[in-house]
C-alpha cells in the first residue's frame, strides 16, 4: 500500500511539474461585414447585415446600422431601409428591408451594394435558378395512426443540380425544431426519379406543407461550407473550414431563392 501510495504521489508531482502557462499569440483579427440578402419571388426585400466577431468575442451578434443597401436589376435601383422586420411565420428577424414585392426574372444580373459608416463596401451578384416542379407530395401512416410525408420529384439530367426539401405542418407559426429540412446534390439519382420521406410526425387533421427549392450553386457552397464549419468548431480533430461567400469585401451569401410547392391534408 505504501508503495502505491508513493508512485501516485511521483506521478502528480510529475503532472504539477509539467504545467506550464502557454501564451498565444494571435494574429489581429479584422472583423468583417456579414451579409445574408434571399430575392425571394412575391415577397418583400429583406436582409440581415452584421459583422464577424472573433472566436474569443462574448458578444453574440453585431448588427450593423445606418449601411447604405441597394439592389440594382435591368436598370432598377432599390434601397433597404435600417429597420427590423419580422418574418412571424418562421421567426427570422432581419435589420434592413424594403416593402417591394419582388417580381424575379429568369436571365436578369441581380447586384447587390453596402456600404457602412465606417466606409467599408461589400458586392455581390446572382441570378434567378429554373423551378423544378413536384410531382407529388403523399402520405402514408405507421401502426401508430401518425403520418409521414413523402415529397416526389424528377431530376434534370443534363445538369448538376442542389436541392432543398422542406416540410412542415402548416400553421400561424412555424417552429425551426418543426421542420423536416434536408440539402443535397443529385449526383447519386441524376436524371432519375427521387423520393424523399419524413419521419412519423404528424396528426391527421394536418396540413402538411412540402417544398423542393433549386438552390443555385453559390448557395449550395455557401451552406454547405457553414455545415463544415459548424461541424469543426471546437474539434481539435476536424479541419478548419472557410466560409464560402458569393461577395468581394465580405462574407455571406447574396442568391435568389425559388422552389415550388405543394400542400396536403392528413385524413
């Protein structure tokens, strides 16, 4: 026993010899404009503009004001105002916005200026993706009596395509934690059929909203970058990952956002 006793007592005053204070020295962080701009068809311009924070930094966001915004297309120039707006039905909020209803059209440069107070400017600029339409949106029930949605839909083979699937209970309010939401390319189904199914989540009685976004490529690698990021903060283990953004002078996306859409009723 005293032998153990002495080999522990070796061992921690060999751990409490090795500590040692470390000091890094970190480079000087810039931080930089962080926009998030979706055209949506019919809907009203919104966006949110922040600024990038350092790792270290205890502040959640940093919302940046009094920017000048302007969205410019065939000869339009449209400036977004410094004021919150709140999409209810999903709970996003954005800092700049524009009552315009948006009218896209396809083979139109959509671009996008900001400039903030302290003269920094930020560029970008898309154009509007080709609808993919659904062909069917159906349910079926577990033993259970609760229903799963299954969104059906056919892939243009001559091109690569990135796709979104989104489905919900449709309802005032839609919660995050609520929607089965899914991001993916077609190079395992290219120019073939796809399926894809939720789990058992809903009630008969229910509307259930399903919907096939084609994204474009610059929003494709955009969330898909975040996902990586996302994956390797705090893993000492994972690669870094950089965001990819579509803008010169920042970072973030500035796309245009299109889907087709279809609704159902569990019965």
């Amino acid at each position: 026993m005293k032998f153990y006793l002495y080999i522990i007592f070796t061992i921690s005053l060999f751990i409490t010899g090795c500590r040692k204070e470390v000091k890094l020295n970190l480079p000087e962080y810039e931080p930089k404009m962080v926009l998030e701009f979706y055209l949506e068809n019919n809907k009203p311009l919104k966006c949110l503009l922040q600024e990038s924070i350092n790792f270290t930094d205890t502040a959640r966001f940093k919302l940046i004001d009094n920017a000048l915004i302007v969205l410019s297309y065939n000869g339009v120039k449209d400036t977004l105002v410094n004021t919150f707006f709140f999409d209810s039905k999903f709970e996003k909020i954005y800092n700049y916005h524009n009552p315009k209803i948006m009218q896209l059209e396809p083979n139109v440069d959509y671009e996008v200026y900001v400039k903030d107070n302290r003269g920094r400017e930020l560029r970008g600029k898309t154009r509007l993706n080709n609808i993919v339409p659904i062909d069917s949106l159906v349910y079926n029930f577990n033993s259970s009596n609760k229903a799963a949605a299954g969104l059906i839909f056919n892939d243009d083979g001559n091109t690569n395509n990135f796709y979104r699937i989104v489905a919900f209970k449709d309802a005032p309010i839609v919660k995050e934690d609520s929607v089965w939401d899914i991001t993916f390319n077609d190079i395992l189904f290219n120019g073939e059929q796809f399926s894809f199914y939720t789990g058992y989540a809903f009630n008969p009685g229910d509307t259930i909203t399903g919907r096939l976004y084609h994204l474009t490529d610059e929003h494709n690698n955009f969330t898909e970058s975040v996902g990586n990021a996302q994956s390797s903060n705090g893993n000492p283990f994972g690669q870094p990952a950089n965001i990819i953004t579509n803008l010169t002078g920042g970072i973030g996306i500035f796309t245009t956002v299109i889907y087709a859409e279809k609704k159902i009723i569990v019965r």
